[in-house]
C-alpha cells in the first residue's frame, strides 16, 4: 500500500502547455530579409526563442510551454556565429549585423509582437518599413 501512495504522489511536473509550430515571412518595403534572426521574448519566462530567416525571408521554429493568447515581443537580430565559425586567426566570428533599421534590433524598440492565438499552423509575417 505504501509504494501505491507513493507512485500515486509522483507527479510528473506542473502542467504545461502546448508547444506551438510558428512560421511566416519578415520584410522590409516589401522585400525579404536574410541574413538575419527573428526573436520571439516570452514575457511571462522571460525565455527567448529564434529562427534565422532564410533568403526569402521565411522562418519557422517551435515555442514550448504556450498559453493560448499570449504575446511575445518580437525583434529582429543578427545571426550568432556557430561553434565551428572562426576568422583566418582562429577567433569566433562576429555577428552578422543585420540590414534592418535600428529600431528593429530590440525588443523595447521594435514595436512588433505577436500573439499566440491558437495551438496548431500559427503564421506571423512581419512587415518592416525604413521609416
């Protein structure tokens, strides 16, 4: 009976929610951006969670632990450099500034965010002016 209490004690962890496939296109007037990162800042964890846009702009990437009608800031970034990308002497490459207006590069700043409406086929285009 006591090893009956105690698996039935064992929880596996507080509940989360569901994890949400997002995918979609970032531009700017109009055309794709590449050679860059979109961000996606959880408010509530405080996590972060990015996709490099490919050169048509596109992205998509899994966010675990959703609750339905959460917003996240969204901001553009560089691309970090990957553990194997060094320069002729050795050194981990800089990052790839990216071709958006500055505005764009931090969450404070960008004035983009993005609701997670739904469990399932999220599509978030983001569309960038210069101005």
């Amino acid at each position: 009976m006591l090893l009956i209490g105690l698996l039935a004690g064992c929880g596996g962890g507080p509940d989360l929610g569901p994890t949400v496939e997002v995918s979609g296109k970032v531009t700017l007037d109009g055309e794709p951006i590449s050679e860059s990162t979109v961000w996606f800042s959880c408010h509530r964890s405080g996590t972060e969670f990015n996709a490099k846009l490919g050169p048509d702009g596109t992205y998509a990437l899994s966010i675990p632990d959703v609750e339905i009608g959460e917003t996240y800031g969204v901001f553009i970034g560089g691309i970090e450099p990957g553990e194997d990308e060094e320069d002729e002497d050795g050194n981990p490459k800089a990052t790839i500034p990216p071709k958006v207006p500055a505005k764009y590069l931090e969450g404070s700043t960008s004035g983009l965010t993005a609701i997670v409406d739904k469990e399932s086929g999220l599509t978030l285009d983001f569309e960038l002016t210069s101005d």
